[in-house]
C-alpha cells in the first residue's frame, strides 16, 4: 500500500498535478530561445517555463534536498531531506512545431546527485498525448494513470512488458549508427518470424510507452559522432532503465544495465537501448560479438 504521506508520493503527486499546467503552458511557447541547455540544445520557451515550474513546486515538497534538469547547469538546493528529483521538463521539444506527442520524465533519487540508478526510490513519465496519462514504478510495480483536472485514476495496475515483441524505434540518423548497430538492425528488421513494425515518433516517452504497451524494443544508442550518445543519463536513461527493469524488461547501455552505470557528471550522457529482455539479450550479443 502507498504511504501517501511519504516525500515520495508527495513528489509524484506534486507533478501529476503539475502536469496539466505543463500541457496547458505550452500553449503560445512553441518557438525557440536564444539560449541553449547544458548539453547544447536550443531551448525552446516551453523547456523553461516547465523547469522553473517544476522547480518552484518540488523544491518546497518537505523531503526534497535537491532538484535538477537538463534544462540548467546546476542543482537547486531545496534545504533538509535526503531525495533528489532530476527531471526532463519536457521530452520531445522538437516536436512541438508539429503539435506531436511529447511528455515530462523524473527519477527520485534517495541519494545526492549525480547519482546511479541504484540510487533511485522511482522513477514515471508522463505522456501529453490525446489523453494525458502517467507511468510510475516504485516498490517493484509499475502503474498507469489517467491525469485529468489535477486528479490521478488508475488505469493499468502491475504493467508489465508483453511477452511478443511488437514494435521497435531507433534514434539517431542512419549514417551515423556504428556499423555493430547497423547489423543489430538488419537482422531484427529481416526477421520474419520475430515480425516488428517501426514505430518511431521523435519523442522518447512516446516510443518508451510503445514498447511498454506492445513489447519491443527502442534505442538512442552510440554513435560514430557521438560515442556516448545522446540522452542524459540522470533525467532520462535511468528513470527509463528503472521503469522498464520493474515492468520486467531490461535495460542497457551496450553492455550493462543502465542502472549501473556510474556517472561523472550532472550531464552526463549515455547510450539507451531498452525493452524486451530477449531483444536486449540478442543486441548486446552482437554489438559484444562486433567487437570481439
């Protein structure tokens, strides 16, 4: 049974709630700034207005002692606690001129930040597609929910990842994949039996919510001109990892779980291949057996 008067459920309820005002505010804040986030992406006036947002709200949640996103360069000192909540703001900007699915990413951490995934107490997303919903893992279960008007309604209980693979999505631009992936690809995409259909949106958590909901397999992994990928991974690899390990996937970074990997920095990037367990099983021994 959920504590609710934990720290940690009055961070996860702090941004369902938040969450409609997120989807609300990004009315009129479809164009860039001048500006750029610490990984060197422009910034978009919805990337800020989420963050200050969020930022305001989870920094006076009592339990909280730290907050940070990819949208700033440094950690907001919340006061006492031992949780830190590192967040994607919003996921997918890129889609925002087109009026496409995007979506907010948070882990909570039970340790300062940088931190490994180990660290992590949960992890949720949520969605801003047709209807809004929220995925959130803690206690070794993963739970959808509905958002309306502040308020959250169970829709899924104990989500877990479809034994049959279905669906399958890789970022990056095709030239620049290394050629271990490329032949990861070619292999699954020429597999009849295994019968995968892309889906790919541009949008992580839209892709992520896939995999959850029909089995498969997404990926942003390294490459050539950009060996540790793209994605954060404190606001997105490992709250990602820690989703798809509880619903009974796997995650990876080309060779371990995400979750184990230790970080450097605030900023960190990573390589993010997750989903099915035999998917990940079957990719991490061709990118081993490439480079053998």
């Amino acid at each position: 049974m959920i504590d609710t008067n934990s720290p940690i459920e009055t961070v996860v309820a702090t941004i369902a709630r938040t969450a409609s005002e997120i989807h609300q505010g990004l009315v009129g804040r479809r164009v860039t700034t001048d500006d750029e986030n610490p990984s060197g992406e422009t910034q978009f006036k919805a990337d800020l207005f989420a963050d200050e947002l969020l930022a305001d709200r989870l920094s006076s949640v009592d339990g909280v002692a730290q907050y940070a996103s990819e949208e700033r360069a440094e950690i907001v000192d919340c006061g006492g606690g031992t949780l830190a909540v590192a967040a994607d703001p919003v996921d997918g900007t890129s889609n925002l001129p087109s009026n496409n699915t995007m979506g907010t990413v948070f882990g909570i951490y039970d340790a300062p930040l940088p931190a490994p995934g180990t660290a992590l107490v949960a992890a949720g997303y949520v969605l801003y597609g047709p209807i809004t919903t929220m995925m959130v893992a803690r206690d070794g279960t993963v739970t959808e929910y509905e958002l309306a008007g502040g308020e959250r309604t169970v829709v899924r209980d104990d989500v877990t990842i479809p034994d049959d693979p279905a669906v399958y999505g890789f970022g990056g631009r095709v030239p620049t994949w290394t050629d271990d992936f490329r032949e990861f690809v070619r292999t699954i995409e020429m597999d009849e039996a295994l019968g995968l259909e892309l889906h790919y949106s541009g949008a992580m958590i839209n892709d992520i919510n896939q995999v959850l909901t029909h089995g498969g397999i997404f990926a942003y992994p390294a490459l050539e001109d950009s060996p540790e990928g793209k994605l954060r991974l404190q606001f997105e690899g490992n709250p990602i990892g820690y989703i798809i390990e509880t619903a009974g996937g796997r995650s990876s970074d080309g060779s371990t779980s995400l979750l184990e990997v230790e970080p450097t920095d605030l900023h960190d990037r990573v390589p993010l291949h997750v989903g099915s367990t035999e998917l990940i099983d079957r990719l991490e021994g061709t990118l081993a057996a490439d480079s053998g």
